[in-house]
C-alpha cells in the first residue's frame, strides 16, 4: 500500500502536479502508523501478561549460579579478556555475589569481586527476562612485575541484560555494563537455576 502512494507521489511530480509545500496533511500516512502500533500491541501484551496462577500459590525463591566469559575496557591499551562466577538468589529482584578474573595483551591481571543487587522489569514475580543490575566491590590489579602488582581500586558500574530461560532449569544472559575504573564491558553467561 505504501509503495503504491510513493509510485503515485512520484508520477504526480514527474507530471509536474507536485503538492506545493505547506499543503501536506498534519497526520501520517495509516501505513506509516503500522509498525509503531504493532510495537505498543506487542509490547503492552508482554507487559501485562494473564497470569494463570492462583492467589494462594507463592513463587519460589529463584537461587542462580553461572559463569560466564566477558570483555572488559580494563586494560591499559584496549579491552581485558575473562571469565568469572555468579551467584544470586531472589525472585523480582536478586543479592548475590559475581567474582570476575581477566587478563589484558600486556600480562596485567584484574581481579573483580563484585556484591550485585537486580532488578527483573516484569515485575517483583519475575525471574527472567530484561535486568537493570547494580555492581560494587574491589577491584585488584596484579602484574607479572613485582612492583606493580597488588594496587587496587574500588570498582562500580551498571549493568543492563536479559536472561533467556533455556529448557527449565538452564538461562542464557547476555549482559552489557558501564563503569568505574572500566569504561565499558560485554558478557554472557550460561547457569543453573
């Protein structure tokens, strides 16, 4: 429908009958409405899904472990590799533990030991989906060279993610954060649940 109105548009001012300016209409064209109102229809019903749990039923605590590889804007010349442990418990939201050890191309070791506080966006029953994380802990650079090794810095970012539930105990969770003393990092992680 809408390449029939621009072959249109384009023959009315291959004739010369062009609109002249100020005369377009102060509404879009209906097919230029579509994608966006499928978008709100979409995401309205991911939002507020029917749930078909009972009042009396309560959720259990979701108690999560997994590991994960990421890639981090530690190092001096460019990005630090890695891969550490998360450990969290909590249903909506999560408290827990994530341990990151990563290395960048000049042999200089990073040690992060992270306390996490979650929250899943679908509400306080969730346990997967899109997260908004906290992240704060100690940070521990170590150097293959004496003199340099054991300096540390605090270390606290945000993180934002989404955990893909992978049969019924299994997640997949791809995670990007900003922070200090990093600029930025990528990370997925597979765990149990």
């Amino acid at each position: 429908m809408c390449e029939k109105k621009i072959a249109n548009l384009n023959r009315h001012e291959a004739n010369g009958k062009a609109r002249k300016r100020g005369t377009y209409s102060l509404f879009p064209a209906p097919c230029s409405l579509l994608p966006v109102t499928c978008y709100l229809v979409l995401a309205t019903c991911y939002l507020f899904p029917v749930s078909a749990v009972s009042a009396q039923e309560k959720p259990r605590q979701d108690i999560f472990t997994a590991s994960f590889g990421e890639a981090v804007g530690y190092g001096y010349n460019g990005l630090a590799y890695g891969g550490g442990l998360v450990i969290g418990a909590g249903t909506g939201g999560a408290l827990g533990l994530r341990i990151l050890y990563a290395q960048d191309n000049e042999s200089i070791s990073f040690l992060e030991v992270n306390v996490l506080a979650r929250l899943y966006v679908f509400g306080r029953d969730a346990f997967s989906g899109p997260f908004v994380q906290l992240n704060a802990g100690p940070v521990i650079y170590m150097d293959f060279n004496p003199d340099r090794s054991g300096y540390g810095n605090i270390s606290a970012g945000l993180s934002a993610g989404w955990r893909f539930i992978t049969g019924k105990r299994f997640f997949i969770e791809p995670a990007l954060r900003i922070g200090y003393p990093y600029l930025a990092g990528g990370s997925v992680a597979v765990g149990f649940r």
